[in-house]
C-alpha cells in the first residue's frame, strides 16, 4: 500500500516562498539577508566498498580498495527575525565530489544537493508553530554489482541511483502555565524516491507519524509527563508482483508511555532525560502477528551549553521498522557518547568525539513476511547461520575530531572515523576514514 506517489518535492517552492517573504520584509532588519560560505575537503577511505578480509565475488577473492575523494560545497543561508513573533532560517548548499580509483565503470564525479527551512511562528503569546523541512538530492550513477557480474564494457548497465529524500516536521506547542506545563503535537512526513524505475519499484519508502507530549512541571528541576506516538512505514514492492512474488514490508506501531528530567541546576544547561513506554506493532503482511514490547526506553544524559566541556551520553531500546530488505521491522538498542571541549574563552578551537554502539535484531517468524520463506529467503539465512532463526547486526562507529577557527571568516578542521559492522546479514566490515576540510565566510 502507497500513501504518495511519487510527489513533487514541496522543498522548491518552499525555498522560492522564503526568500520571497523574507526579502519583502528584510529592510527592516539590521542583519544581512543573505549568508555565503565555501567549504572544501578531502578525505580517504581504506575500505571503498565496504567489503570484508577475504571477500570473494563470481568465485573471485577481492581486495580491499581505497580511495581518496575531494569535494566543494558552497553554502547560501537565510537567516531573518522578520518580527518579534516570526523567525526564519535557511540554506541551500550543492556538494561537487570527485573520487580517484572509482569501480570499473563509476563516474568519478557528481554533485548532490541539500536544502532546509525552519520557521518559528508565535501565533500566541503561548503558542509556537514551529516547521522543519529538509531536502536531500543524491546524483550518485554506478554500475550495478552483483555476487555474479563482472563489468564489461560492451554491455553498458548503467544503474541509476538518483534519489531524493524529503522530510517534513511540523509542530505546534502550547504552554499550559506560567511555570512551563505544555502540551505538544508533532507531525512528520518523509519521504525517499528514486529515479530509475527499477530501484523505485523496490526501493521508494513513505513514512509518517504523529506525536504527543503533556508534560508538568513539578519544580525548578523535575518535570514528569506523558507521550504518545504513532508510526507507518512502507516500502515499495511493485518489482517483486510483477515477478509474481508477494511481499507486504510495512508497517504501524504505536508507544505510548511517561517521560520526565531532571535539570541539575534549573537552567536547562545540565540533564537527565528518561522515558519509559508500551509499544504495539502490526503488518501489512497478514501472516505476520501484532507484536508487543513491554520497555521500550530512552535515557539520556546532557551536559550542555555553558561549559568549555559539553557532553551527551544516552541509551536507547525499542522496536522500529527495519533497515534491511526485506524484514518488516527490528529491535534496535543503541549507547552512545559525544563530547566537545572548548580551549578558550572565545571558542576559536575544540576538539570532538563520539562514539556509538548498536545492535539491531531479526527474528524470522516475528519480523520477516512470511511470505520470503516460500520464495526461499528464509533458507538461505538460515544456511548462511548455521540453521539460526534469529540475527544481530551489530555496530560501531566513533569519529574525533578537531576545529580551530583561524580568523573571523576562516575555519579548519580534521578528522578520524571508524566504522565495524558484524552483522548475520548481508557483509561484516571495518572502514577507517580519514580528512580536512576548510570552510570561508564570504559574507
């Protein structure tokens, strides 16, 4: 089932409106109407296709490959105050990528785009409208590759992999009291299209959901409430009925819970978050059954703003629709750690790290349609596994990093990342990646 066909990104016309609007209303603001930057880079990846040790393809062992990309991005932003009750922000930013030692038949080159609106609206003294949107263009063309192709020229089988993502939030809060008790109502819409037809057949996903939040304040540091959400999610499988198969990959799932913090020194700056829920989950595929979990969680800790050491740490658990084809949905827990350090008063340099852990698992007879047992999915996991009905996919991923902001309109900053995927699906790898980037402040 589709809840959009293929739309139009409504990004475009939102951009065009904003910088309309704005500028309409710009003479009477101090700041500048329009931001400019340029960031450039380069980095190097020792693992290009995300391959393992020893992987073997057609019969044929491969190597590892690395590679070294560079790219140009610049930035146009938009940032006005139009009024005391309305705020607006933007950017638009194309990315030029050029890689050496591309895959027999890659283009070295493309240029990908990006796009966002926020827009703050008190449309009362305690009623804020708040709208996000955010757009992502992919213009990456490759050849495909499969356990049993090898590349010839002579036959050009060029895969399209343009796509675009598009998200949408929008949010309306209301302040109940003077001490802070609100209610909230978020609302989000995304989606992903491709423009080959053949990965749109199997590879488009809509996605929408709606969100509740009554919270109370109970003093200048504790604050408890109540929260409500709903998901959908699909993916499209007109690939697979034309081939006569049967796959139905979407699905609903409901939470519904408490929540509250705790503000160690009642300026928003140091806290702790929890929420604690019951979620319920049921198919497009009518042979699978509703799921329940009883604790599904979210903690997490912030040490923020003020400080020349800023942190945040949480942990995660919970069941959401799945990343890999063709399962239905996962149960994911996730722990993770970022922190920044300032060196100076003025914050001209800082250093960055993060790292997070996940695991997300697949239960055969709880989240894949039945429907891939018949067409012998189901038998080749469970030969891959040694006879295994349930899989993990775990991961790692941890990148530091360091900025110095060299004058008022220039900035430099490196890195380091690495990546290990262990997973009962699909490949296992490790991926070390390293760059720089410098970015200009034209205005």
């Amino acid at each position: 089932m589709r809840f959009f066909q293929k739309p139009v990104s409504v990004v475009p016309a939102l951009l065009a409106g904003t910088v309309a609007a704005t500028a309409a209303f710009g003479a009477a603001a101090d700041k500048p109407l329009l931001g400019l930057r340029v960031t450039t880079g380069v980095a190097y990846t020792d693992n290009r296709d995300s391959i393992p040790d020893g992987y073997v393809r057609a019969g044929v062992p491969m190597d590892k490959e690395d590679q070294w990309s560079f790219f140009v991005a610049p930035t146009i932003t938009i940032h006005r105050e139009i009024s005391e009750r309305l705020k607006l922000n933007g950017g638009y930013s194309p990315v030029w990528r050029w890689h050496d030692n591309c895959r027999p038949g890659s283009e070295k080159s493309r240029v990908d785009h990006s796009a966002r609106v926020n827009l703050d609206y008190k449309v009362t003294p305690r009623t804020l409208l708040s709208v996000r949107e955010t757009y992502w263009w992919s213009g990456q063309r490759d050849y495909f590759y499969g356990d049993d192709y090898d590349y010839d020229k002579s036959r050009d089988s060029r895969l399209d992999h343009d796509y675009y993502e598009n998200r949408l939030n929008v949010a309306v809060k209301q302040d109940l009291t003077p001490e802070g008790d609100y209610a909230k109502v978020t609302g989000r819409w995304r989606i992903k299209r491709y423009e080959d037809s053949e990965l749109a057949d199997s590879s488009d996903e809509d996605e929408y959901g709606l969100r509740l939040d009554l919270m109370k304040v109970l003093s200048e540091y504790v604050g408890v409430g109540v929260f409500a959400d709903y998901t959908s999610w699909d993916r499209e499988v007109d690939a697979a009925k034309r081939a006569g198969l049967v796959f139905d990959p979407g699905v609903q799932y409901v939470t519904v819970g408490v929540q509250g913090y705790y503000d160690f020194d009642g300026g928003k700056d140091n806290m702790v978050y929890a929420s604690l829920g019951y979620n319920h989950a049921w198919y497009e595929a009518d042979e699978l059954d509703n799921q329940d979990l009883v604790g599904q969680a979210r903690v997490e800790l912030r040490l923020f703003q003020k400080q020349q050491t800023q942190a945040l740490a949480g942990i995660r658990f919970g069941r959401d629709y799945s990343d890999i084809y063709p399962f239905s949905s996962q149960l994911d827990f996730a722990t993770y750690l970022a922190v920044t350090h300032y060196f100076d008063e003025e914050r001209r340099y800082r250093v960055n790290g993060s790292i997070e852990y996940r695991n997300r698992q697949y239960d055969a007879y709880d989240d894949l349609d039945p429907s891939a047992a018949r067409y012998g999915y189901l038998e080749a996991l469970k030969a891959a596994n040694n006879g295994k009905t349930e899989y993990d996919r775990d991961s790692v991923y941890a990148r530091l990093s360091a900025t110095c902001r060299l004058l008022d309109n220039l900035s430099g900053s490196v890195f380091y990342s690495y990546e290990k995927i262990d997973s009962d699906i699909g490949n296992s790898y490790t991926e070390n990646v390293v760059g720089a980037n410098v970015t200009l402040t034209l205005f």
